[in-house]
C-alpha cells in the first residue's frame, strides 16, 4: 500500500500553497516542497508558524552543503524570520587558525557566505541562547544544533523540534515548520525521573559534575523526556553543560529540573500530572562511573597518583562555546597556573564573549598565557588543533569527550574546568581528590 501524499495530507494555507508554487521565488518553492514533503515523514498534519530559526547546515562537511546553499541563493532566497547562524568552519577574524587544506578553507567560506547572503544573523555559535535577542518561554522556533535544541526546550521554554542540515533553512525561508514533537504541549511532559536528592549537597551544587549528569540521563532516557529532582541551584551554564552531553549521549531535546526550568515549578508540573514511566536513584557511585566514561584513557578517573604519569597534549575547551562568565571563572586559575609550552590549550567562543574579553584587557592576558581563543568554529568540527593527533587531549565538555575521539583522532580525558588547567600547567594528568576519591 502507497504512503499517504503529504501534499494531500498536510494542511496548507494560501501562503503555503503560494509559495509551493512559485509566487514567492524558486527558492522558497524548494523550501516549501521539502518542508511539507519532512511534514509527512514526521507524520504530521499541518504546518505551524515559527518566530525565529538557527541554522546548523551553515557548517561544511561535504559539498552537497554547498551546492544546496548555492541553489537556494541563485533562487532568490531570503530568510521570513529573524535567523542565527551555527558555527562555521572558519575562524573568520582569525584566519590563520584554520590548519584544513586550502580547498576546504575556499569550500567552508563560500558555505559561510552563502547563508548570509540569504539574511542570516552571522553570529556563527553554537550558543545563540547566548547572544540577545533570544526566544521568550513557549514561543515556536526551529533551532538545530543538538545542544542549542535542548537549551532552547529546556531551560528557556521556548518550542522546536529536532531540526538538521537542510530542513533547518527551509523553516526560515518559509516561515513554518511542522506541528510534531516539542512544538506540541502534549509531547512536552517529563517520563523518567532522575532523582539526585540522596547525593552530597557539595556534590550536587559542583558546576564540573553536571555534564556527567547530563551525560547519564543521555545514555538511561534516550530519547524521551527527563526529569531531573534535586538541581535546584544549577545556574545557566551548568544547565548548558548538562543539556550538551545529555543530547551527545543520548538523544534528548528537552529536559525538566525541577525549581529550575520554567515548565518545572513542581514535579507534578514536569510529570503534566501523571505518573513517571521510570523512577532512577541517582547514587555518587553511578555519576563516577558516567565521569570514567567520558574518558577513553585507562585509569584516567583514578585518583593523582595513579593518572599523574599520563601526558596531557592538548586542552580545549568551550564546547558549548565559553560565555562570559566561564571566561571569568577560567582566567584566574589560568594565571596560577599558566600551560607549559608543550600543551596546546585552545577555548572557543562566540564574538559577543570575545568582545567582552576585548572589553576588559582579558583577551591579551590570556594570550599572554598561550591560550588560544577561536571565534565562529569549534575544535570539535573544524581543523584548528596545530598539535598531530593521537596523543592526549583534555576537556571539561562532556559533548567536547563523547565526540573528540572521532572527530579529531585524540583519546580523551574528562575533567573540571581546574583539572584541565592545572593538568596544562603540569603537562601531566593533575586530579582533584575530592572528585576522585
């Protein structure tokens, strides 16, 4: 038996059918065609209005991204609402942190100015959530970028899918996006209930411990929708941080933290009044074993002692990218313990952090230091790192250690944002024995 045709299924409005037929230019014609084409594979019924978008197609990983951007530029297209950009593959205000081949160098810009030809914000990061504006609570959206999705859902309110390369700009040439998944209320309530209550208070409230969280509610929900109890004090990039490697981990877009996030004033709120499908103790035990996960290295979760001999080559960190704040926190541990010569320590961020930076004389002293701070790229999908892969790399994202080892060739080491500083001072492995007792 034939699918049903989703241009006889989906809803559409004049708007809609207008635009399908080219009265609005060849470009949102395409656009319209795959939207409403991704409305029927998500087996949804009609097409919403959307507020804003972020765009991670935006990024080069082969030509196919190029030449579709290139198609949608040659048709006239324009973006309908306001439009963040994800990071590119190029430092642009800094060009000589790029270490690719220079065919890939001419094939990411041309990427990278092909979206803002069509009107995107050129923000080029990972966090717009970040930057201002940045969407108000239950306002509908179509962000990609797995991390920017969950922040989005979870700790602003606000309403998107799951989005990727390709249908994330059609949604801003048009406007719309399918009603499916988080736009709706009714996908948005909690299933599975991490309880955290029963560990250490001190441990509860370590900012370095949450990707770890985050990273074991991604391997236990999977997909669906976690509710976490006894995260009351997280701040933002705590929140930022766990979201990151809970999407990496898994595949969550949204998450509740009860007396945190918005949609979570109560565990009945998270839960929409129902029962939870699954109820998980969370034990110190269980999140040392996530923290010994993030490490591709043998005993690198052992204590100093034992993991002290271990090289560390390369430290980076600002995935997602740094804000402010973790800058703040960053530089004076930085300036205790500046990296030795052999380390390559590398942060980035986006260019409202770095103007921050620029601001305060911040960005010179950590220069001064030997770190390097990238703009508009990220270590994780670009080829910045100058350091030959296969040795050591050390990082305090958890999305940063679930990916490097694929993506850049480094076993990884996971640990706080002082070890890694402090490990980059020694040139060795350097462990906090009150993580790792």
């Amino acid at each position: 038996m034939a699918a049903p045709d989703p241009f006889e299924t989906v809803e559409l409005t004049d708007l809609d059918r207008a635009m399908l037929s080219g009265d609005h230019g060849e470009a949102a014609a395409v656009a319209m065609r795959i939207l409403v084409a991704m409305a029927g594979v998500y087996g949804a019924d009609r097409l919403l209005d959307i507020e804003g978008a972020h765009i991670d197609g935006c990024l080069y990983h082969g030509d196919s991204g190029v030449d579709f951007a290139e198609l949608l530029v040659a048709g006239g297209a324009r973006v309908r609402v306001p439009t963040t950009l994800n990071v590119g593959g190029l430092d642009l205000l800094h060009p000589e942190e790029f270490a690719g081949t220079a065919e890939r160098r001419v094939k990411a810009l041309r990427l990278m100015e092909c979206y803002e030809a069509m009107g995107c914000r050129t923000i080029w990061t990972c966090a717009p959530y970040q930057t201002t504006p940045r969407p108000a609570f239950g306002q509908q959206i179509a962000w990609a970028e797995s991390n920017a999705i969950v922040f989005a859902n979870s700790v602003l309110g606000a309403r998107t899918h799951r989005y990727g390369d390709f249908i994330d700009i059609c949604a801003a040439i048009t406007g719309r996006a399918p009603a499916v998944g988080f736009h709706l209320a009714e996908n948005r309530r909690g299933q599975v209930v991490f309880d955290l209550r029963s560990l250490p208070h001190a441990l509860r409230a370590a900012p370095w411990l949450l990707p770890a969280i985050g990273y074991l509610v991604g391997e236990r929900c999977a997909n669906r929708v976690p509710v976490l109890l006894g995260l009351e004090d997280a701040d933002e990039d705590g929140l930022k941080a766990l979201g990151a490697a809970a999407a990496s981990a898994g595949a969550v877009a949204l998450f509740h933290a009860v007396g945190s996030t918005p949609e979570a004033p109560t565990l009945e709120a998270a839960l929409g009044g129902r029962d939870a499908e699954e109820w998980i103790e969370v034990a110190a035990a269980d999140l040392r074993a996530g923290l010994r996960r993030l490490s591709t290295v043998r005993d690198a979760a052992a204590p100093d002692g034992v993991a002290g001999s271990l090289r560390i080559d390369v430290v980076a960190l600002g995935s997602p990218h740094f804000s402010p704040r973790e800058f703040a926190e960053l530089l004076p541990i930085i300036e205790r313990h500046p990296p030795a010569e052999s380390v390559e320590f590398v942060v980035c961020t986006n260019r409202v952090s770095l103007a921050h930076l620029e601001r305060g004389g911040d960005l010179e002293r950590l220069r001064g230091h030997g770190v390097r701070v990238v703009v508009d790229t990220c270590v994780v999908v670009a080829p910045i790192l100058r350091t030959p892969s296969g040795g050591v790399l050390m990082t305090n994202s958890g999305k940063f250690a679930h990916y490097a080892p694929g993506n850049v060739g480094f076993d990884v080491v996971f640990g706080s944002l002082s070890e890694c500083v402090q490990s980059a001072h020694a040139g060795r492995l350097r462990r906090d024995p009150a993580l790792w007792p």
